[in-house]
C-alpha cells in the first residue's frame, strides 16, 4: 500500500517534471524556415565522394604554399590555382554562360613579416551572374586555398592542408559545380583566396576590391577547417554540430551606429551575427543530424580567417569551423614523433560531415540568393505605450516582388527567433509587447525563401 502510493506520487512528479521540460522546449525552440524543392534537390546533389576527390586533388599538390613554386606544373600554389581554375571552367560549361572564371592576381610588397619580397598573388574567382537584371546582389562563399607547414615561412616542406583549407575550398568548389546549372536572381561568387595563412592578403584584396567597385555584397560565408569530427586531444567526436562565428559589434561600427545599438540594445543583432543565425535556421531546416553552433564572437583566440577584412569593410560576413579541431592536424609537419602521427591528413578527415557543412552553406547561398530584396525602412512605432507592437515598413525597391513578409520574433535573452508571423501587407501589430521581445521582418517569395532579416529602427 504505502510502496504503491509511493510510486504514484513518483509517476506525478515524473508527469509534471515531462510536462515542465515539454513546455520549456517549446518555449525554447527555433522557427525553420519552409523548404524550397529546388534547393532540397541541390542539396541532394552534394556529394561525400567528390568531396573527398577533391581534397585528394589539393593535397597532391604536396604544399600550397603562398611562397612556394608558380612555375612547376605539378607542385605548388601555382599548379593548385591552375586546377582550381580549370575545375571552374568545367562547370561553367553548364551554366549557359552565366559562369565567368578568373584569375584576380594582385601584387603583395614586402612586408616584414611574413611576406619576404614582393610577391605575386590571386585570388581563383568563379562568378554566377544573377538571372534577374534589375538584381544587384552579391553573395561569396571563399575559402583559402593556401596552406602551411610548422614554419610559417617554409614554402618547401609538404604542407598537405587537407582540412586547412581544402576543406573549405571543396565547400567552394561543390557548390559552384551544383548551383552553375541553376537560376539566382542574386549574383553568386566561388573564390578560392590565397595568402591567407601570410596575413589574409587574398580576402583584403577582394573585399577592398568590392568596397572601391561599390558591390551590393550581403553576405560574405566563410569556411576555414571544416571537415574534421574528431580531437585527439580530449577525445571528443562530434559530427552533428558546427561552429559559426560572428562579430557582435561591427568592425566598422561609427559612433552614430553605437548610439542605435544603445538604444535597441542589439549588440546581439549586428548584421553578421544576423546572417549567422539565419545560416543556423536555413541549414538546420534543409539538413537532417546537423545543428549550427552560434558562436558569439569574430573568431578563435590566436587565429584569423578571411571573413575578418569583410567585416572591416562594413560587411556581413561569418565563419564556419568544426566543433572540435584537432591541433596536431593543423600548422603542423608531417612526421611521426613518440607514436603520434603530425600533420594536415586526409586520413583524419569525415566527408560525411564535410558534405552537411557543405549543405548548409549551399542551402543559405541558395535561399538567400532566390529571395527577394530585404524590406526598407523597418520601423517599430514608438508613439504610445502599449502592450502591443506596431510595425511598419516598405516593400523592398527593387528585385521580385515578394509574397509577403515575416515577422520574426524572440525573447531578448532568446539567441535564436522564436516565433514567426506571416503578413501581407507591409504593417502589423503583433499581440506581444516591443519592450519583452526582438523583432525583425524579412521578405519571402512563394516558395519561402526568405531576405535577411532587418531590425526595425524606432520611429513615431
Ligand atoms: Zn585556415
């Protein structure tokens, strides 16, 4: 008797405890985006092996180093930029002519440090033109196409660079192969950098570039050490979750946009950690076992990468990384010292894993590059107190015009949105109060690609 009214007030607690977790994951999830059947088939289309063929390809090339040979025909940066052009070349024969491929070569002065003498450099660029005209967006997926040894100036040793950064440039590559067949409205741009391990020379030059030729550029994506799951080191093994790092405060934030930030108390909305959590909601909508990792700051501690001088020229730009990266693979010789195996391998790489971070990256490219313009002049109406949240804003200028718009909307300590409202017209007022939520609108076509979404300004 006793033992029995035990058990039921232990199947109670058990009940209430399910029922609290059941309540709190609902209040904690995330809004997934719809899918767009286009892009599921794209995705589809990614594959592990030519993944791994293409990394093969990079590490034969036995160093890529930005100091090492241009002239031999097998070995060397040079060699590996010819082949990532060619590659190009090939699959802008799908593309009906609306790939163009390019070698951006640029010159690097001597810089004390770790470019000794001037030094040639290029950046290997494939670029889909948008399909649309009147639509002068551009969005870049990059990586960096150079490698190293332990000696940052050893342009000869073997310097494999299987995962840092053939990975990312198979991500580059995978992708130009797959979307070159299909229409964007939006511009799309596969680059290959070099000179990023002698102090991102390749990514300053194009974003400097984009900056002085007053490109439209809306997302920068970039992937640095994407393909491996497992760290040696704490042996922990992870293949279903990646990191996207995003500056919180802009690079080039002025004091009049700090005062805005003050006052919205967005230092968790800038525009690259906007984009960030809209790869998380793309990606984890289209890709099955993988969860994006928001991480809330530029980078790494001690490491760069190349979204960095897109950030310093006021873009939005991120960096995907794998969870668990393992040091004795990265930066370093290959040998064997006491039984542990040195160096940037491909036998220490997960193609499988490679291939999801490649859809996630190709399913934001693709959502963002078929949506239409962002809406303008996104405002929430501060004229009265209320419990309510007005908000107006304007269909975008120019590009498709959209279906409608979605209001997003989260709790201020939320890091991901958590609601969404469809709306037709382009004003609401939304039943939850302005001063307990964040809120955002995006544009979204009929088969729910959807623009980035803009922050609303105060207005009365
Ligand atoms: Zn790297």
């Amino acid at each position: 008797m006793h033992k029995n009214t035990l058990s039921k007030r232990l199947l109670t607690l058990l009940l209430l405890l399910l029922a609290f977790t059941a309540t709190t994951t609902a209040t904690l999830a995330q809004v997934n985006d719809n899918q767009d059947e286009e892009i599921t088939k794209m995705v589809s289309e990614i594959s592990a092996q030519n993944l791994r063929a293409l990394v093969e390809k990079m590490v034969s090339f036995e160093t890529r180093h930005t100091l090492s040979t241009t002239t031999d025909k097998k070995r060397g940066i040079g060699a590996a930029r010819e082949w990532v052009m060619s590659e190009f070349e090939k699959y802008a024969k799908a593309s009906g002519g609306r790939l163009t491929v390019e070698m951006d070569r640029f010159v690097i002065k001597a810089d004390g440090r770790r470019v000794p003498q001037d030094t040639e450099m290029a950046n290997v660029m494939a670029t889909l033109k948008g399909s649309d005209p009147n639509d002068n967006r551009v969005i870049i997926v990059g990586a960096h196409l150079d490698s190293r040894a332990t000696d940052v100036m050893d342009a000869k040793s073997k310097a494999p660079g299987a995962n840092d950064d053939a990975s990312g440039v198979a991500i580059v590559m995978e992708m130009a192969r797959i979307m070159a067949s299909r229409q964007f409205p939006a511009t799309l741009v596969f680059v290959a950098f070099q000179g990023e391990e002698q102090g991102l020379y390749g990514s300053r030059h194009l974003a400097e570039r984009a900056k002085q030729e007053g490109w439209n550029l809306v997302a920068m994506l970039n992937n640095d050490i994407v393909g491996n799951s497992y760290s040696g080191e704490t042996g922990l093994h992870d293949n279903t979750r990646v990191r996207v790092f995003s500056e919180g405060t802009p690079a080039n934030e002025t004091e009049e946009m700090a005062r805005l930030r003050r006052t919205l108390g967005s230092e968790n909305d800038s525009p690259s950690r906007t984009l960030a959590r809209y790869m998380k909601m793309t990606g984890e909508a289209y890709i099955d076992q993988i969860e994006v990792v928001l991480g809330y700051r530029a980078d790494r501690f001690l490491r760069g990468g190349d979204h960095t001088p897109f950030n310093q020229q006021g873009f939005a730009a991120v960096r995907m990384s794998e969870m668990n990266e393992d040091f004795d693979h990265q930066h370093q010789n290959v040998r064997v010292e006491n039984g542990t195996q040195y160096g940037d391998l491909i036998e220490f790489m997960d193609f499988e894993y490679l291939r999801k971070n490649t859809a996630v990256n190709l399913a934001t490219m693709a959502s963002l590059g078929r949506a239409p313009y962002a809406p303008e002049a996104v405002s929430v109406i501060t004229a009265n107190l209320t419990n309510k949240t007005d908000l107006t804003w304007q269909a975008p200028a120019k590009g498709k015009k959209p279906a409608g718009y979605y209001v997003l909307m989260r709790e201020t300590s939320s890091p991901v949105w958590q609601k969404k409202f469809f709306v037709k017209d382009t004003k609401t007022t939304i039943g939850y109060s302005k001063d307990n939520y964040f809120f955002a609108v995006q544009a979204v076509d009929a088969a729910g690609n959807a623009s980035l979404p803009v922050i609303p300004v105060p207005a009365r």
